[in-house]
C-alpha cells in the first residue's frame, strides 16, 4: 500500500501522463475494497498546480457527466449535467477526477457500510470499516489510489474516517467552501472537506478552493495548545488514550505550551449541548433542505418525496433515521432552541480559546480505532456505547458549532491501527488551523 502525495502525482503525470492515468484508473476498477463505485475516463490533462493529480468525490458531490447517487436507491441512475464552484475549481486547476467514492448511505452514518452498495473497507484493516460517512474519500487516499479526495462533514464525518484511515481530514468552517453541487442534509453544520496524506498537500487544495493561500509557520516551540480533559480525553479505548498522550508529551517536549482547559458555558459542555441538539438540528434542517435538493434534479428523480426516499434506503440504520424524521417531525419550537445552543457552542469554543490566548484545541478524534465491520457495539471504561454515538463523541460538537477541525495521523506501533489527532481553531482561522497541524505533523514526524 503505497500512498501518493500531491508532488509525486504530478511528476509522475508529468513523465508519462496517460501510462500513469491509466493505471490508475486500472486500479480502481479492480478495487476490492468496495471504495471507488464509479470510475471516470480520464479528464486531467490541463496545465495547473494541479495538472493531472488523481483526486475522488464522495458520491454526493457532483462532478458534471458521473452519476450521484448519494449512495441511496431513490437517486441510482441520477447523473448531473453541472458541478458546483468547488469541483470546477479543482478540475481547472488540472485535477484529474478519477471517479466517485463510497458513503455511508445518504451520509447518516460514521461506517460507510452501505446497504445497497456494500461496505468500503479500510485499507489498514479490510475486516474493519473506513469511518463515515466520508469513508470511501479517506480510504481512497490511505489506499493509494488518489493524492487527494473530497468529502463532506455533518457532524464528523471528515474526521472520523481520517482517523480511522491514518490520513489528513480537514473540515473547514462552515460555509468557507461553496455549497452548490453537494446535497445539503444540514445548512447549519454541513460542509465540504479535503482529505490528503499530507497537511500541506491538504493546504494547497484548500487554497486552491478558496484563493486563501496564506499558510502561517509556526515553530512546535510557538504552539499554545488547550487540552479539554473534560469529556474529549475521557472515555477511550487505551491504544487511543496511549498514543494521543504519547503525542502531547512529544509536542511539550518540542516546547510546546499545554495547558488544561475545559469547552463549557454557564457550567455545561459542549458535548451536553451536542447531545441534545445535534439529531434535532440535522432533522429538522433535512426536512426543509431535501425537497429543495430533489427540486432541482430532472424527471424521474423531481417527482420523489422525503418519504419515497425514506422507504426505499437500502440500510437498516439509515432506513430507521429517515423514516423516524419524516414520521415524527421536529417541531420550529424544538429547532429554535437547537439554535441557541449552537450559539452557546460557539461562545464556549471562543472563550476556551482566548481565555489562555491559545493556537488550537487538541485531543483524540475518536474514542476509538476503527471497529470492524458489522460491530454494533463498543466497550469504553466498561461502558457499552453504540458505535455511532461513540465515534461522533469529539467531533459532533464542533460540527454543530461551525468550527474549523483536522485530524492528524499520530505515531502508532508497527502493526497498529492508526490513531488521529483533532485540532479545532477559531471560527474563520483556517489558514492558522492548518499552519498549527503543519506545526504540530512536523514535530510527531521527528
């Protein structure tokens, strides 16, 4: 399993473009991994920063002629005519679409074991999952198969299957990327994302999506970093909880300044708030942002209603999501204070980080590794947690806040699974975010 950067893409397009096309291309239509679903024919000859660099699209994200099926059988067969601003930036920018990738279902999931498609497997573990709903993007990447891919994140789902994989997730604040030509499940939390082996490869996508390409550098010796023990380092499986700690020791090592710190308001956490708010937000918000989804797609697919799509998912979980909120919808009262406890999350995460002036929150992406495939259940401090709410545990209520977040790969056994790193910043600081990771990749690196 050799994984590809951004640099070594493009020489190798450059020493023989369509030999190096091809095979990949060879690849993942040979995947056995159940990763790539549709497999492109070629468009990544253009002169750019990114001339004929392999990238993969979730398969809700539009890429003018490929099919989106957002990985649910109401939309098999949907091929969109147009793509959004930010798939035809990086196309423009020489990037070489080479398909579209597994999700968990319709993006309800943190696993990507798709009932209609099958499960994407993780190319560490292929008996484990790749993290969802963003699974096939990640695993596309440790996989080797593409430099970089793109995904998208509602409550962690850039993050979760980056840890689990061993590569870069990076969410950006929400609405920092443009929303056309993705399905909008959630307009408060949703957002697109950019997966690579490399912060600084995931950098110069994000540059390029953004025209911000300003990247601080920041010594390890500059770093002040809040440690959340409260809720975000409690609960873990003890490989997590050994590297992570592993990880900090090694960045105050370096000189970094850590300092304890705790993500709350008025008393309360930001999980606690997450807990409460999150289904509800996303619920509610579907109901209203579906409709318009499926209002814009042509016949047959226009004449669909939220509950013809409910009755046709594919996967047990998500078939009981859909049909849930369209049985039982979530009263305006009900969303109107899911709202306030947005804001309240966003007054905790400001407050945590300008009351000790500091870079960056840290602390382990998930609770967990990757857990295999079909497992239900896992055990945390002898506590039995649905696999779900224990992957989207850290992530969640940064995703509902609208906080930029990255996960980084830290130094595991030989062997092991791999674990990551979150790094959660400033609302609108995601240049300083990816300057901070850069900063602290480095220092695990040595």
């Amino acid at each position: 399993m050799t994984r590809l950067s951004i640099d070594q893409a493009r020489a190798r397009h450059e020493s023989g473009a369509a030999e190096f096309a091809n095979h990949l291309r060879s690849d993942a239509r040979a995947d056995q991994h159940g990763i790539f679903w549709f497999v492109s024919d070629g468009s990544g000859d253009a002169a750019g920063p990114l001339a004929g660099v392999p990238f993969g699209v979730k398969d809700n994200v539009a890429v003018a002629g490929m099919p989106m099926t957002c990985g649910t059988p109401a939309f098999r067969g949907y091929v969109p005519e147009a793509e959004g601003a930010m798939i035809a930036s990086v196309r423009a920018a020489g990037a070489d679409c080479l398909g579209k990738v597994g999700l968990h279902e319709l993006g309800f999931g943190t696993t990507s074991n798709n009932g209609m498609m099958g499960p994407v497997r993780n190319p560490n573990d292929t008996s484990r999952v790749p993290g969802g709903s963003s699974g096939g993007s990640a695993a596309a990447v440790a996989a080797g198969l593409v430099a970089f891919a793109i995904g998208n994140d509602t409550g962690g789902s850039m993050r979760i299957p980056g840890a689990y994989c061993g590569v870069v997730g990076m969410r950006p604040t929400t609405h920092r990327y443009p929303a056309g030509g993705a399905i909008m499940l959630s307009n408060s939390r949703d957002t697109c994302g950019v997966f690579a082996n490399s912060v600084a490869d995931v950098a110069l996508v994000d540059g390029i999506i953004t025209a911000d390409t300003e990247l601080p550098k920041i010594a390890a010796s500059e770093l002040r970093l809040g440690v959340p023990r409260k809720d975000f380092w409690q609960m873990l499986q003890p490989e997590v909880a050994a590297a992570c700690e592993a990880a900090l020791q090694k960045l105050a090592a370096a000189g970094a300044t850590v300092i304890e710190t705790e993500v709350t308001i008025n008393g309360v956490g930001v999980h606690e708030l997450a807990e409460k708010g999150a289904f509800p937000m996303v619920a509610y918000e579907t109901m209203h942002n579906m409709p318009t989804f499926i209002a814009g797609l042509p016949e047959p697919y226009r004449s669909l209603t939220v509950a013809d799509v409910a009755e046709q998912t594919a996967s047990p979980d998500v078939h009981a999501i859909m049909e849930h909120m369209v049985s039982q919808p979530i009263p305006r009262d009900v969303y109107e204070q899911t709202v306030q406890m947005r804001h309240d999350m966003l007054a905790a995460y400001a407050d945590a980080l300008h009351r000790d002036n500091l870079h960056a929150l840290v602390y382990p992406t998930v609770p967990m590794v990757a857990p295999e495939i079909g497992q239900e259940i896992v055990v945390l401090d002898g506590v039995d947690w649905p696999v779900f709410q224990a992957s989207i545990r850290n992530t969640d209520p940064g995703s509902m806040a609208g906080q930029p977040a990255i996960t980084v790969p830290v130094p595991v056994a030989k062997g092991a699974l791999p674990v990551g790193l979150g790094i959660e910043c400033a609302v609108d600081a995601d240049r300083l975010m990816l300057g901070v990771a850069a900063a602290i990749e480095a220092c695990l690196a040595n």
